[in-house]
C-alpha cells in the first residue's frame, strides 16, 4: 500500500469472455502450453490461467461475446463503496453490486466511455 491507502500495483486480475468455458479452456491452454484451473470464484464458474506472483487472469463464460472486451479489474483503496461513489461522481457507472469472493470483495463499473472493468479490495 502507498502511503494515501491505495494499493501500489493497480491491476489485480484480467478476466476474457468465452462462449464456451471447456471449450476456451482448451483453446487457451493449448496456446500457453499450460492447463487453466477450473475455478468457482463468487458467482461465476471460471478457468485460471497459470502464474505465480503478479497479475492473474481467467476466462468466464459470458453472453458479450464479440462485444466484450478483456476486462481487467483495478486495485482499489476502502472501503469499495466509497472508491464506487467517486465512479458515478466522475461521469462512470457502478455496473453490478457488489460481489464477495476468497480474496475479498469486488464491483463492474464502466468507465464514462462505456469501457468496462473491474474495482477490487483484498480482505
């Protein structure tokens, strides 16, 4: 964490939309030459790609394929609600509620461009 609260390395994972999560899970890892690990995180079932340390990603199976952009989820200092009210004060959307997972709890927003991503907090 720097020394306002907010954590030093601003993204905390990426997510990539598949119409079908097997399906991209093989893709993947066929490219990478690695397995995804098949994963429930809150409320979606989900295919981790490997790393160790750093950023991590997985793949979702969603209905915006062909529009859905990868989404990267940004770290975000608490509490989250507060981080989600400066999003709708600076022209953004808060695109979900709240979801609560392992590592801690996270949010969709979109950007006032209609980008999509991600605010995190660890527990």
């Amino acid at each position: 964490m720097s020394t306002n609260g907010t954590p030093q390395n601003a993204a905390a994972w990426f997510e990539i939309a598949v119409k079908n999560l097997d399906k991209g899970a093989e893709f993947y890892g066929a490219v990478l030459g690695a397995p995804l690990k098949r994963e429930t995180m809150g409320p979606m079932k989900i295919a981790v790609f490997p790393y160790e340390g750093g950023v991590g990603g997985n793949l979702y199976e969603g209905s915006d394929i062909g529009t859905a952009t990868p989404v990267v989820h940004l770290n975000a200092p608490r509490p989250l609600e507060e981080t989600l009210s400066r999003v709708k004060k600076n022209g953004g959307k808060v695109a979900s509620d709240i979801h609560a997972i392992p590592g801690g709890r996270f949010a969709y927003c979109t950007d006032p461009d209609g980008t999509r991503f991600g605010l995190f907090t660890a527990k």
